[in-house]
C-alpha cells in the first residue's frame, strides 16, 4: 500500500517540476483540473466522514480503500496552481497562493501529509484511530481553504 | 506498479457494489464526480498523447508516471454513472447508459482495460510500444464517447 502512495508522490512531485505551461494547454484547463482533482478528492474523504461521523456504519475495508484514493488524490491539484492560473476561470484560490507560494506550499504540504497518515490509520481499522486521523486531515483541508480559498 | 492498479480497482468494484444512494449526497455531486474523473484522466492521458504525437520530447519516465494515474483513475468515474443520475446537472451523458447497461458497462471496462495496458506499455519505454497502446485506448474512448455521450 505504502508503494500505491510513494509512486505516485513520485509521479506527482515530477509533474511539479514540469513547466506548467507543458501541462496544461489552456489556463482554464489548469483551474478545472485542480478543481476536479480536489472535488473527487472530496467526495471520497466525505465517504471516510459519514463513517467516523456515525452516519453510515463503520466498515473498515471500504474506510481504508477510501482513505487510500484520498491520499492518492491529494498529490494532484497543485500542479494546477502553476503561474498566472489565479483567473481564466471561476475560481475561489485567493491572490496569496501565488503572493506567499512558501505558505501554500506549507499548506498543501501539511494537507498531503495528513492523508498519508489518514490512509496508514485506515489500515489499522480502529475506528479511534481512524477518527484521529480524520480531524488532523479535516483540519489541514480547513487552514488551507482558510488561508487560501475564498467564498 | 501492478499493485497500484489492483488495488486501485478492488476499491472501484467494493464502491461500484456500494448502492448510490450511500455515495454521493446529492445526484449533481455524481455527475460533478464522474465528469471531474474523467477531466483530470483527459488531462494525463493528453500529456502521453503529446509525446507520442511529437508535439513535446518522449520522456519514458514522465509518460509512465502519467499512464498510471490514467490508469488508477480510469476506475473512478463509473460509480458517478447510477441511477437517476442521468440528469439533474449539465451533463452529455446520452440514455442509452441507462437503457442500455450491458453495453456501456462493456464499454467502460474496455476503456479500464486499455487504460492497464496502456501503463504496463509504458513501463517498456519503448515509444513504439507506447502508441500502440495510446491508439488502442484512445480508441476506447472514442467508442465509448460515439456511443454514449451527447454533443
């Protein structure tokens, strides 16, 4: 499992390296892309929520396998926010995602960290530990939108 | 590399079994779901498709990197396809998804089994090998898009 997520950290870390201009051949594209990588993303960490929530019962394979696509996932959007993708587009992403890179990176970085553990939790398939998780994970998605995202 | 996929397909079929109802909170979220997939698919699957059209340099290990999360989200979109999902947010998918099941479950496992060749091409570096398997899948999709999405 831990192989799922160190390959494609490593895919993701090189397609940052790339220039965003051979990823993306419009800047709405790069806007769309990192909304969509962040909204599945979403979809399946809420799956993980309604279970730690109490909403729908706790079933470990199905957390884990969740947790799993929610860390892979993470790795994604922010080849998005490459330079000169603050419009072209709808989008919420603040000005100081491109004013103070160094926090965003910070941000995002604690976010894709947190989803790592998130998946690590799942595994062990204890509920607490799980919910655990899940907090610190809800909470870095909440300082970045926070900081970052605005209404 | 296999594990990835393997992995990444056993949670699609446990959520695929999973009724719609318990994934997706409201019909528009599935349709944002399904179409956001397969939106950041497009856009990896394009990055191969630069290279082994010429338009940028071959980079064996950038198209690998790109074929496999194609191919892990090639597992996504399908359970953004439920019923009474065929409306309710702008969307191209045709009726025929519903009326007609066999055929596009035939259809997009098709797509997803091209998607798996198409990484483990890749992997050979070899760019001959590469368009084989790029033209195989793009050809997939182009069945599944003449067959089952609208203008």
């Amino acid at each position: 499992m831990k192989a799922i997520l160190t390959s494609v950290l490593a895919s993701s870390l090189l397609v940052l390296a790339a220039p965003a201009s051979a990823q993306f051949a419009k800047t709405e594209d790069a806007i769309k892309y990192r909304q969509s990588a962040l909204f599945v993303l979403g979809q399946h960490f809420g799956r993980i929520g309604a279970m730690v929530n109490g909403r729908v019962p706790f079933d470990a394979k199905v957390a884990a396998e969740n947790a799993d696509i929610v860390a892979a996932m993470a790795q994604l959007p922010w080849a998005g926010f490459g330079p000169g993708t603050d419009k072209g587009a709808p989008t919420k992403a603040e000005p100081a995602i491109w004013t103070e890179p160094a926090k965003f990176k910070e941000a995002s970085d604690k976010m894709v960290a947190e989803t790592a553990k998130l998946a690590a939790a799942a595994k062990t398939g204890n509920l607490d530990t799980l919910k655990t998780a899940f907090g610190a994970t809800a909470g870095s998605c909440k300082a970045c939108h926070d900081a970052f995202r605005g209404k």
